[in-house]
C-alpha cells in the first residue's frame, strides 16, 4: 500500500490491520523516528516490555535472512503481539523482505526504518504493491504540517502561542520534525509548563534561535538578492549539518511565492507596506527592509521563472535518482543569476 504523506501520521497512529510490515522511509529523518515510535506504540501500547520487542538492523537479515521470519512468527511469553524494528532498511534486503509477504507468517508488526529511498527504490517498490504492507514517506513539514505541530506541542505542556508568535515559530522551524520538537520543547521550559499565559513574540524569539530554520532564511534571501558567494557558502554548511535538500527547495520556493504574492496585491492597487502586511506569516521584521527593497527589483516574468526552475528541481529529486544536493544546487545558483539580473 502507497500511503500519501498527508495520511501518514494517522497511519502510524493507527495502521491497516491488513498490513503487517511497514517501511518508514524519507529525507526528515526525525520524522521517520517519530513516525516509527508511533507505530510501534499502536501495538505495544507504551509498555516496554522486552518480551514484546525485537530491535535488529538491516545487516543482520542480510547476512541471515531467515532471522526475519523467525522473528515474525516468534511468541511474547505473555501472548501479546510483538513488534520487530529493522532499522537502516535497503534494497539490500529487498529481495529478503519480498519472500516474507509472499508467504508472511506469524502476526507480528514489522516496522522498517529509512533513509530517502528514490521511487526507483526496489524495497520503497515493495511495499507500495503489497497488500499486506505499507510504506509511509517522511518528507518535511510544510506550513500547514508545522503549525499543527506546533500547537499540539504547546498544548501537551499547556501553552498556547499568540498569532505573531505561532506565525514566527513556523516561519523559523521546519526540515527536521525532531529538530522542531527540541526546540518547542526548550521553549515551553523557557516559559514554564501550565504558564496560562499565552507565548509572545518575544518569547518566540528569545527562544528559537540560531537553528537550521534560520539558515534556511539566510539563504533564501541571499538567492533573492543575487549574491552567490552567500549561497553557496550557506548552502555548503547546511548540506554538511544534514539538512534535507528537499526543504531548502521548499523554504526556496517559498520565498519566491511570497516575493510575486506581494507583487500581485500591489498591482491590485495597494501600496509595497500594504501588500507587505497582508502576507501570513507576517515578514520578520528585521527582513522587512530587504524583503521590500528585493520585491521592488524582481518582476512577475522572473519570479515565475524561478518557481519553475525550483519546483522541477524539487519534482526531479523525488521522482528521479538524480542526486539531490547537484539538483538543489544547480537549481539555487539559476535563480540567484536571475536574481542578480534583475538588481541591474
């Protein structure tokens, strides 16, 4: 079964009974740990028992591939059903995993860790076609994701957020789930669990500081200014931290989604600050000068150009086996050109 990211977290939550393996694949590497702990907890319910867990790597099938089914079939002492985590999955144990839907046995939960497995992917290919196995993709979160984090969050601890505050978070978190989590976390220990009162902006702000969210910014608006050697120096750091090149191609692009809204609302009759206010989140305000001076410069033809060439990047790297750093990269460096053309 292919299960679209937008019902994954539902999944984990609550899979398919008819799917007995599930792989747990993506670039958000925090997300794929969450999302396994959430399925893994379906079953076992936040008991630790040890009787009921199974905790290999993938190595560890490859060299023995009968350990899968033995695992699969193996009893809980206390007759409740057990889990089997296979962490760093591959297509190195495709050909293990496929034998075992074939002819599965036994009732308990398979859970597949991974990295970002291309649609080429041999394992990703057999989970999608099975009927009795699932595979969950783990991208990065997009605004409407994150906001929704980011509330639940809060409210576990017993906070809420302002709007400026709850625009900010959202606008400066993002590209790695359990990154996003640290950080509200830190946060709600900054304002005190059960405060009643709600977090402000500068609450936000004093808080969620120098994370990759902010390097995301960094270099969207050095792309949008032209300057190249600021790209690829953040790009560089960035790509070396880990930081997923799907989300940088997302914070790119939405950068430039932002830029032409404005253009559109002040060709509608308003003024540059008039259009600057309606978009949500709000512009930080210590962008507020260049994201205007940059929205004056770039005209409607070239930020479509731009859009395109970002999200044909973004569509390459999920749908191809094209390396995704030179795509991201490539991709970066065109707009930055144009950009750099439309300073002239």
């Amino acid at each position: 079964m292919k299960i679209q990211a937008g019902r994954a977290d539902a999944f984990a939550r609550s899979p398919d009974i008819k799917a007995q393996a599930v792989l747990v694949y993506g670039p958000d590497s925090g997300l794929v740990r969450e999302r396994v702990d959430a399925l893994m907890n379906s079953v076992l319910k936040g008991v630790a028992d040890p009787f009921c867990m199974t905790d290999i790597d993938a190595g560890t099938i490859k060299s023995d591939p009968a350990r899968l089914a033995d695992e699969a079939a193996a009893m809980a002492l206390t007759g409740a059903r057990r889990v089997v985590k296979i962490r760093d999955a591959t297509d190195t144990i495709a050909k293990t995993v496929e034998g075992f839907l074939d002819d599965a046995i036994g009732d308990a939960l398979l859970v597949f860790a991974a990295g970002d497995l291309g649609p080429r992917s041999t394992l990703r290919k057999i989970f999608e076609k099975a009927d009795n196995a699932a595979a969950l993709p783990c991208y990065a979160d997009d605004s409407r994701a994150l906001d929704q984090v980011v509330r639940e969050t809060l409210k576990e601890s017993g906070l809420s957020a302002e709007p400026d505050a709850l625009a900010y978070l959202v606008d400066h978190l993002g590209g790695d789930r359990a990154l996003s989590r640290r950080e509200m976390e830190k946060l709600a220990l900054y304002k005190g669990k059960n405060d009643g009162t709600a977090i402000t902006l500068d609450d936000a702000m004093a808080c969620v500081g120098d994370t990759a969210a902010f390097d995301l910014d960094d270099l969207a608006y050095a792309m949008g200014d032209g300057d190249q050697p600021t790209v690829q120096r953040v790009y560089g750091r960035m790509t070396a931290e880990g930081t997923s090149p799907i989300s940088i191609l997302t914070a790119a692009s939405r950068h430039v989604m932002r830029l032409h809204q404005v253009l559109g609302l002040r060709n509608d009759g308003g003024n540059m600050d008039q259009a600057m206010m309606k978009l949500r989140p709000p512009v930080f305000f210590k962008r507020k000068s260049q994201f205007k001076a940059q929205a004056g410069r770039w005209n409607g033809k070239l930020l479509a150009r731009a859009l395109d060439l970002l999200t044909t990047a973004e569509l390459q790297a999920k749908s191809t086996d094209m390396p995704m750093q030179a795509l991201t990269e490539r991709a970066l460096m065109q707009v930055t050109a144009a950009a750099k053309s439309a300073r002239r």
